[in-house]
C-alpha cells in the first residue's frame, strides 16, 4: 500500500486528499460515496468551504458534519438548501451541463478514460463477473464540465480494451465525444494509489503527470495494461499535510459506522 504507516498516512488518504485538492471553491460537485464523499466533504471543511455538494438522492449544497453513509442518508437532507427529485437533478441541473465536476468509479478504465461497471468477460450475457451496473455514471461521464476517477492502479483495472463501454471518456480519441454531441470535457483527472494521470490535450490518451512520494515510474507502468506514456515535467505530489488528515480523519470518526461497537 502506497504511503503506509511509516509516511504517518495511507493509500486511501492520499488518494482521498489528492482529490479534495481538486476541488475548487464555488463549484458544484455530483458526490458518489465512498472517497468521492470524503474528498468533497474534506474540501468543503477546509480550502473550499462555499462548495456546493450534490447527491444523486436529489440534495442541493448538502452541510453533513460526518461522512454520508449512502446517498440516502438523513443528514444531507437535513442539511441541504434544497432537496428535489431524482428527475430534477438529472433532467435540470446534470444533463444541461449545470453541474461543474463529478466523480467517478471503474472497474475497468481504458487509455482514452473510457470506464466499464457493467460486465467482465466477452460475453454480455455469461460474463465472468456481473458487475453493478451503470447507475446514474453516464450521464456524469457526458454531462458533467469536468469529470474525476478514483481507482485503484492495477492490469485487471487498467486494461487495453474494455470487456463492455459503461461510461464514455474520450471514445477511440480526438474528436469521440463531439461527434456523439457530449457536453462536457470527459475526464480530467485519473486519481489512483500511485499517482495521477491525466488526457493529452492533443491525443485524448491518459499520461501519468505525478506520482506520490515514493513511487516509481517502473511500477506505475508495470501495473498498467498499456504502454503508459509519463509526462516530461513529472510531479511529485505533496504528502497530505497534518491539518488535511485531521480533518479527514476527524469526519471518518463522526462517521455513526466508525463508532466502535459497544
């Protein structure tokens, strides 16, 4: 695990951390749980505090004081400025554009960002693994201004071509997501536990721009299933700082689940 005990933080963290960094203030954010969670609420309570968290339950600018244990969780309600319908968020604030960046997950991820959380295996309809599904991730994948993916770094994950296309990143490359009339950039941003990649703004392929401390290029490419391109100006990103995990660390404690069991 990158940045274990030794670094006073783990993967998890720093990946957590890395994607808070992200988020800039005044934008509003689609929030899946999970570290997508984590990270938008560490960015609310600490650089970005007039961020605007959206859940796919239908809440608008939700204010929990720990870490939402599902998108139906009581305390974004309570907390929201608004609470609207599904329909609404995804028919009025997603598809139109309106929202500035979403998170995302994959069970699988191709070169071009393209993800897969549908099957594993050649055949649709005997796979290997039945995945969940695509859920509300599409949509995210074409609307959204920006759009982040956390996952871990792996050849089962990072795979040279997707057993099924859940989540449009960039398609077969420059020009994909015109032709098929998808508003928003695509992805932006691969968070992983190694690093970060990001598309070339020629190519659309992904190309690892910064590693965190201690990781080498080697094994980066080593558990990707491509031939990974690394940026020249390779970044070092910075460890989380001590007031970022206690931050962090504090929402994971108020958590009701992260209570010890009496």
């Amino acid at each position: 695990m990158t940045g274990g005990t030794g670094n006073g933080y783990c993967a998890d963290e720093i990946m957590t951390v890395t994607a808070a960094r992200a988020l800039r203030a005044g934008m509003t954010c689609f929030v899946g749980i999970g570290l997508p969670s984590e990270a938008a609420n560490l960015a609310r309570a600490t650089h970005a505090p007039n961020l605007v968290l959206i859940y796919e339950s239908g809440t608008i600018g939700a204010k929990p004081g720990w870490l939402p244990l599902s998108i139906g969780d009581g305390v974004l309600a309570e907390t929201a400025d608004a609470v609207v319908s599904v329909p609404e968020i995804f028919n009025y604030w997603l598809q139109p554009g309106r929202i500035d960046i979403g998170f995302l997950g994959a069970a699988q991820i191709d070169r071009f960002g393209n993800i897969n959380t549908t099957v594993i295996g050649a055949d649709y309809a005997e796979p290997k693994v039945r995945l969940p599904g695509a859920g509300g991730a599409p949509e995210i994948a074409a609307s959204c201004r920006e759009v982040i993916v956390i996952v871990r770094q792996n050849r089962r994950t990072f795979v040279e071509r997707l057993d099924f296309v859940t989540s449009l990143g960039f398609g077969d490359g420059p020009g994909s997501r015109r032709y098929l009339g998808l508003p928003g950039a695509g992805p932006r941003k691969i968070i992983t536990d190694l690093g970060v990649l990001e598309p070339d703004p020629a190519t659309c392929e992904l190309v690892l721009t910064s590693v965190y401390p201690g990781v080498a290029v080697p094994e980066v490419r080593q558990r990707t299933g491509w031939d990974l391109r690394v940026s020249a100006d390779l970044g070092e990103i910075p460890p989380p700082g001590p007031s970022e995990l206690a931050v962090l660390r504090g929402l994971l404690a108020a958590t009701p689940a992260a209570e010890a069991p009496q």
